[in-house]
C-alpha cells in the first residue's frame, strides 16, 4: 500500500470511529433520510437553516465505513455554509466521485471549492459499487437543501 492509500484510510477510519456532529436537532429543523439498499447503509440528517445559511446539523448514520465516513466529513464542513457554497460543495464531490460531470474549478477563497479530507474518498472510485455508499449522505443533504428551496 502507498503512503498516500495508508493516509487516506486513516482519514476514512478516523471519521468512521468518531463520527462528527452524531445525534440529532431539536426545535426548528429540518430533516431528511436516505439510504442506499445495495449495501444496507442509512442516513438520517436534521439541519437547522437560518436565512441562507446552514446553522447547526446534525445527523445518524448506519452503515458501511465508506458512507459513515462520508457522511462525518460532510457534517465537518456544512454548518456555517451558505445554500450557493453548499450546491458547489456538493457538485465538486460528485465531480471527484465521477457521478457528476463538468468544470471543476478551484478557488481556494471559496469554501465550496474545498474538498479537504473529503478527498480521501476519491479512491473508492474504483469500485463502482460503493460509490453509492460514498454519495448516500449528499444526496440526503441534497434532499434536505431541495425542502429549503422548496
Ligand atoms: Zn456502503
């Protein structure tokens, strides 16, 4: 294994043991569920959104490492986000990932052009099977930012 896959797989464990921002919301929320049958994963996310932007989140996951770690490094970047940098957060993943195509430019002034520890998933490109494990949280924000809007 190289360096960078050993780093990488820290990265992923790490998030899988100590999930970031676990539990859920009270009062003033909203909330989404996803989940992705292939592999038996579930994600629960509840974000409380102020004007344009994310709040506070928090969120309940069960699953495979893949998508638990997705859904931790997720939650460690959205709160403090607004809705434009959130949707460009979300396309520069799924960009990463191959689900989506385009441009990706980086500007690293803005927070949606950032993918940080998320870019330890970019391995899992290679098996196109969990990339639905990779992209089940996204999708359930993604679910959560459409109840917003709409
Ligand atoms: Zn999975």
């Amino acid at each position: 294994m190289s360096g960078l896959d050993e780093l990488y797989r820290e990265v992923i464990l790490d998030h899988y043991r100590n999930p970031r921002r676990r539990g859920t919301l009270s009062g003033d929320y909203i909330h989404a569920e996803g989940n992705n049958p292939s592999c038996g994963d579930e994600f629960f996310l509840d974000i409380e959104v102020s004007g344009d932007t994310i709040t506070d989140a928090a969120m309940q996951g069960y699953g495979c490492s893949i998508s638990q770690a997705s859904g931790s490094m997720m939650m460690d970047k959205i709160v403090g986000m607004p809705m434009s940098d959130l949707r460009e957060l979300i396309h520069n993943f799924k960009l990463m990932m191959s689900i989506e195509e385009g441009d990706s430019p980086v500007d690293e002034d803005r927070p949606g052009s950032v993918l940080g520890d998320l870019e330890a998933l970019q391995g899992v490109r290679k098996f196109p099977v969990r990339i639905k494990c990779a992209d089940l949280p996204w999708a359930t924000l993604t679910d959560a930012l459409d109840q917003v809007s709409g």
